[in-house]
C-alpha cells in the first residue's frame, strides 16, 4: 500500500489523514467515471414510471390554485416526444407539471393544503 503523502509546493502539510493516496483518489475517479457513464447511457425507463402531478380541481371553469404563463424552446426530440403524449389525450400543461413536479422533487402544488402532497 502506497505511504500517504500530503504535499504543497514541497512543504508537508500540518494534517496529512484529510489526504487520500494516488491508488485510493484513481478508484474515486474510476467509480465516478462509471457511474457518469451509467447515466449517459440510462434510457428514460430505466427509473420507473414517473408519477403525474396532482391535478387542481376545477371550479366554474377555473382551476383551483395559481398558474403561472411559461414561455420557452425546447430540443425538437423533446418535443417529438411531447406531441406524441398530446396524442394519447394529454394536456401540454399537464405534461409540462408533471415532468417539473417530478424533477423538482414533487413538491406541495398551489392548490394542495398543508396536510396533502
């Protein structure tokens, strides 16, 4: 095993076992890389279904909490891919929550009171 060694421009450094050796920092950076690599080549399914956003109740027409107007551009794959789920019957706002929902995290919506998620 590789003695460890900590060292600034010659001079050895008051701590040395904060330190890792040149073997145990190479097997950190082979781990990383295959994890990196992993997910690279995860296709979407490969977690599982993702849930859909809870839905607002709708009152005279309305839906029950706040909405906001979002505007932006998306990959054309992405959006092959969301045309392709308005086909099946689902709304855009509805795929757009959902996809946010579930990458932030799914947090409490506007419409949910305190004790519901």
């Amino acid at each position: 095993m590789a003695k460890k060694r900590a060292v600034i421009n010659s001079e050895p450094l008051p701590d040395a076992s904060l330190f890792v050796t040149r073997e145990e920092f190479d097997q950190a950076i082979t781990a990383l890389n295959e994890q990196i690599s992993s997910l690279q080549n995860k296709q979407p399914d490969d977690s599982g279904p993702l849930t859909d956003a809870p839905r607002p109740r709708i009152f005279h027409k309305k839906k029950e909490g706040k909405r906001e107007k979002l505007s932006s551009t998306v990959d054309s794959a992405l959006f092959e891919l969301i045309k392709q789920k308005q086909q099946t019957g689902q709304q855009l706002a509805h795929i757009l929550d959902s996809a946010l929902w579930n990458y932030f995290g799914c947090p409490k919506l506007s419409f949910q009171s305190d004790d519901e998620k």
